[in-house]
C-alpha cells in the first residue's frame, strides 16, 4: 500500500480483501455504492481500521 493518506474506495476494498476480509455486499452479491464523494480520508480509513482489527503498520504492509 503507498503511505498512509486519503485511499479510493476500490483500493481500501482490494487492501482488506487482502487482509482476509469478503464484500462489501448489501443485499445480494453485488458490491453496495459509494456514498462518499472522492477518496476515504485519513480519519475515516483509522475509524475502518480499528474496527477491523487491522494495524497500521500492518496496513501500509499489505
């Protein structure tokens, strides 16, 4: 991953699948749209981070 800062939604979802984690899906299989305009910021992406157990050292290593 590049260094910590703001990510595209398509690259945080390739890093977490990477990470070992599936989706997002809403309903059916189908991945669910982004409601954010532009790239994840820093905040958010440490918010989504911690929720799923994901250091971020471990992050920037995927």
């Amino acid at each position: 991953m590049p260094p910590f800062k703001p990510i595209s939604r398509d690259n945080l979802i390739r890093a977490l699948r990477k990470a070992g984690f599936d989706g997002p899906y809403s309903g059916g299989r189908h991945q669910s749209p982004n409601p954010h305009r532009g790239d994840i910021g820093k905040d958010l992406l440490l918010r989504i981070l911690k929720q799923a157990d994901i250091t971020r050292e471990k992050f920037e290593a995927l």
